[in-house]
C-alpha cells in the first residue's frame, strides 16, 4: 500500500510541475514574442551565422577563390588567427575582434543606432523533436562586430598586392555571406601599415577592417524548464 502511495505521489509531484512549467514557458514565449515588433521576420536567407562561424565562412571563401585561380597549393594563402612566424612559407591572413556590441536596429551608420538588441529577438517555436509532447522557442541576439583582417607579406609590395586581392574576394562574395546566413559584411576601412620583426625577418602587414553582424542561436526547451523546477523542488525538501 505504502509503495502505490509512494508512486501517486511522484505522480502528483510531476503533474504539478507540468502545469506550472508550462505556464511559465507560456509566459516567457509571450514576453520574447513582443520584446522586439516586426524583427522576428528579419531572418537571414540560410541558418544564421555566429562570429566563429563567420571566421570559417571567410576561410571557406578564400579557399574558393584560390580554387577558381587554379592557385597550386604551396602558394595559397595562410588564413589564421596566428601572427606569423619564421616558418611561415606563405603569405598571411591573420583575423582579430576589435569591436563587439549588441546589434542596432534603428537608421544611420553602423554603431550609431539608439534601439540595440539587448533582448532576445523571436525566431521560432514549436515541438520539441527530441521531447515528444513539449515545445521549445529559438531565440537570437545579433551583435556588430568591427573585424580586422591583416594581410602580411615579405615586402610591401606583396602586402598591397594581396589587401587590394582580399578586399576583391570579399566584395566578390558578399552575397555568398548572406546566402548562408551572414546579414552584413561591408568595407570598413583599412588602418595604417603595420611592421613586425620574428627572428630577424620584416612581415609587413595591411590592417583591413569590416563590419560584421552574426546572430547567436539559442534554444529553450520546456522539457530543460521542467527538469530545472524538479531539480529544486527535490533540494528543497
């Protein structure tokens, strides 16, 4: 008798936090779905892309355009996040974050805008597909990035030669970015020429930068609400 009693009421226990899981996951839909009018159907045409994920766009980029060249593998590009170094046999790409901000919405140039995303912005909602009778909400926040590539070469020369190639190559597939899911990658202007010495060798570089804004995806699952509310009930007892 006691053990059937012990099951109703692990059954009343999970029925309980069911009802007011649910309510709040509820709430917290409704809360996300006004926080930002008429931004949930401003989607980008692939899946949208993060900083990271932004980084290998641009490498895959590069290798595509080489690819198209015909360029023989030892004299492509070394697209890194490195400085380089002595051993580099190549001409490279070093990429570095020099700014991030929550994304604006608002008219005007980029960072100027008074509305930013501090909020998460809608995407959608629907069946959870891996928690059959719960639902779950993807949510995004845009960020603008400024993103400095520098091009870095053994003479000037070379250095100029390649900046004026990688702004080309990115003009050349700004659509491409937007296809998979990058909403902007524009010319942002190029910094003054840079030197650096490793073990007795000059690299000049060539400091471009762009303006980049990604999306971070983030799902919320009502079935991860539950597990939270149950988790603490029981440390609660």
């Amino acid at each position: 008798m006691s053990t059937l009693q012990d099951i109703l009421s692990e059954d009343q226990v999970k029925e309980e936090s069911r009802i007011k899981v649910h309510r709040q996951y509820t709430e917290i839909v409704s809360e996300i779905r006004g926080s930002h009018p008429g931004l949930d159907r401003s989607k980008t045409l692939g899946k949208a892309k993060s900083l990271l994920e932004f980084y290998d766009l641009v490498d895959q980029a590069i290798e595509m355009y080489e690819t198209r060249a015909s360029i023989p593998e030892q004299y492509r590009v070394n697209f890194t996040q490195e400085e380089p170094d002595f051993a580099s046999e190549t001409e490279t790409i070093t990429f570095s974050l020099v700014k991030r901000e929550p994304g604006a919405f608002s008219q005007g140039a980029p960072f100027q805008g008074d509305i930013r995303n501090l909020r998460p912005i809608f995407r959608e909602e629907g069946e959870d597909p891996e928690n059959p009778g719960y639902r779950q909400i993807t949510t995004g926040y845009l960020y603008d990035n400024i993103v400095r590539f520098t091009c870095w070469a053994r003479t000037n020369k070379v250095a100029n030669q390649r900046a004026q190639w990688f702004e080309d190559l990115m003009e050349e597939y700004v659509w491409w970015f937007t296809m998979q899911g990058c909403q902007r990658a524009i010319y942002y202007g190029q910094e003054k020429d840079v030197v650096t010495v490793v073990n007795e060798n000059k690299w000049y570089g060539r400091p471009i930068n762009f303006f980049v804004r990604t999306e971070k995806l983030r799902v919320l699952k009502e079935k991860t609400l539950e597990e939270i509310y149950i988790k603490l009930a029981v440390e609660r007892e």
